[in-house]
C-alpha cells in the first residue's frame, strides 16, 4: 500500500469529546455492515459515532418538504455502537463519524492482519509496463517507481489515488467532468441542545436554498457537521466571518 501522506495523522489520537473533526462522514448501514464484515467496526471509537434516525429536508423558497426514517421493521446486520432501549437499530437511518475515525480503524485492522507492505509519505513517480528477461516475463505487470527510488511489480495494481490518478493514466481510462460552480464549506457546530428528541432521537436536517442546500448532520451530544454548499464568492466570504457571524449567515 503506497500512501502520499503520513499515516500516523490519519489516526485518531487523544481526541477531545468536545471537539471534532470537519472531515465527516455519513455511512450507511450496509456501509457499516460491510466494516464489521472486514472486522474493522470492532476498532471505530463508537463514543465518536452518532447513529441517526430521522431526516427533514425542505425547500428555502416554496416550503416544500419530506421527512423520512426508516422503516422500523427492516433489521439491520448488527447493532449500533451506541445501542440503548430508545434507540433500537432498526430505526437508524444511517451513522455520523470523522473520517479520522474511520481511517484510524481501517489501519488497526491492517496492523492487526500483517502481512501489508505500507509505504506512507512516499509518492508514485512513474508506472510502467515491466519486461521480459530470462528468468521473468513481466510484460503484463506494472512496475511502480516510488519517489524513495524504490520499484515495485505488481500482478495487479489497484488506484484509489483521487482525481489525478496516475493509475488512470497508465491504464488509459478517461474521466469527464464539469465544474458545478460550487463549493462546500464545512464546520462543526454546538447546538443549544439535543434536539426535540432529545439524546434518543437523532435528525438530520437539509435546506435547499437557489444557491445550494444547507445539511446539519448529527455528532455525539449536541454537536453536529455543517455542509454548506454555496456559490464560490459566498464560500470564501464565509470563510472570513468571525463564529458569530458566521452562525448568523
């Protein structure tokens, strides 16, 4: 596994029970399922995740709205780390952690497995089709040189290497893309409360404003994940504001 960045800050480490991450994510329950299948779950700090039940979404302009859960008489495939008598699993729409999270799970199964090769800190400079000599033919292996200098052969070569995707390249497979003319900014907020649920119930909430919906995504306690989409001059403008202006907007 060849990674860009140092993995040790893709670890979660001493975190803050009243402090998280912007970098959220929302998983499914077959998403989390397929964790606890891999025996990663086992490794999540479930005091940092946050099942969610309910969700209202609506539109700023017209009022029209949908509120959704889920359906009480689906079971999932386990039960949620914060599992209690008012929040049964079956109600749960889907789960709210930080990415550090689930990186730092991800890498504990890893260590706990071995038999990995990791290489963090360390880029991808070129990919090439190997050669045959007298002893291989490595005319259908990539070889990979890594920044360290370092060559590596490799059957089969997976790219999960982000937008530029040097894997993409050798293997010429094209992309197409367009620019939506919008960006996201992202917080965490501290809510005055739990909710109308209280710590039982928890509901994401979505506006669909002419320039991009707003979503509030429940953490643990009274914290939730702010997903602002917006046009680029709004994004930076916010990102100037001081917090209680910001909370204002």
């Amino acid at each position: 596994m060849i990674e860009g960045q140092d993995l040790q800050r893709s670890r979660l480490h001493e975190a803050s029970p009243s402090s998280y991450s912007n970098r959220c994510s929302s998983l499914t329950p077959a998403s989390a399922g397929f964790l606890k299948d891999i025996g990663a779950w086992q490794h999540i700090d479930s005091s940092r995740v946050q099942p969610y039940h309910e969700m209202q979404v609506w539109d700023g302009v017209s009022g029209a709205r949908i509120s959704f859960d889920w359906d009480s008489a689906s079971a999932l495939p386990f039960s949620s780390p914060k599992q209690n008598a008012a929040s049964p699993a079956s109600s749960t729409i889907a789960y709210m952690t930080e990415n550090l999270n689930l990186t730092s799970a991800l890498l504990a199964r890893l260590d706990e497995l071995g038999g990995v090769s990791v290489y963090d800190k360390t880029r991808v400079e070129d990919i090439q089709l190997g050669e045959e000599t007298d002893n291989l033919d490595l005319r259908s292996w990539p070889l990979i040189t890594l920044s360290s200098g370092k060559t590596l052969a490799a059957r089969l070569l997976v790219g999960a290497d982000g937008a530029n995707s040097p894997v993409r390249t050798f293997a010429g497979i094209d992309s197409r893309g367009w620019d939506y003319e919008r960006h996201g900014v992202v917080a965490t907020v501290q809510l005055d409360g739990h909710g109308w649920g209280g710590d039982a119930v928890k509901t994401a909430y979505q506006r669909f404003l002419p320039t991009g919906p707003v979503a509030l995504l429940p953490l643990p306690g009274a914290f939730s994940t702010l997903v602002w989409s917006t046009l680029p001059q709004h994004a930076a403008h916010l990102k100037t504001l001081s917090p209680p202006d910001f909370i204002a907007m």
